[in-house]
C-alpha cells in the first residue's frame, strides 16, 4: 500500500509573491450570487494584516479594495461586497491570520 503524503498548505505572505491570477474579461455585474450564502465572510480589520490573499483568491470578485491610511502611509482595504458573495469559504480559509470569521447568515 502506498503511503500518502500529507496535504502541504501554500501561504504567500503578500500579494507580489503570489502568481497571476485568470481574470474575467467580461462584465459580471448582473451576477448577484449573494442569495446563495449560508454563512457570511466578516473582515475583523483588528487582526486584518492587509495582505489581501482573500482579494486575489476570492473567485467571485467580491471582496473589492478600497483606500485606507494607516500609520501615515495608504493601504487597500479589503471589503467584501455581500451581493455578490457566495460565502464559499475561500477568504476564510486562505488568510493567514484568521480575521475573516464566518457569521450565519440572517442574523
């Protein structure tokens, strides 16, 4: 029997280490998926190190950056737009300081 390797998790510290990531080269504004969630993703921007990992994995495009200033300097700031978020998990999962908490959804 043939022994299986442990799953081996990829952490890149930033946004530059990471490779490129498949765009839609089209308009997805018409696809609201927000309905569909369970549980909702929520940004706890006290433990958020703005590394934006669950920017470039979100494959929805929902978590859209917007300008913030921190300690002098200007940062994006991840926020997540809850229409077209489908609560996958994904952001979740992939942020290497666990400040997206899940939260069920309706309350």
């Amino acid at each position: 029997m043939e022994k299986k390797q442990p799953d081996k998790k990829v952490i890149f510290k930033s946004v530059k280490e990471m490779p490129p990531m498949p765009v839609s080269l089209y308009d997805v504004s018409y696809n609201k998926t927000g309905t569909w969630r369970n549980v909702r993703p929520v940004i706890n921007y006290g433990k958020c190190t703005y590394c934006m990992i669950c920017w470039k994995f979100c494959p929805e495009a929902a978590i859209t950056l917007e300008p913030v200033v921190i300690k002098g300097k200007e940062k994006p700031k991840p926020v997540i737009n809850y229409d077209y978020c489908k609560g996958c998990g994904i952001c979740w999962t992939e942020c290497p300081v666990d400040a997206i908490e899940t939260q069920e959804e309706g309350k």
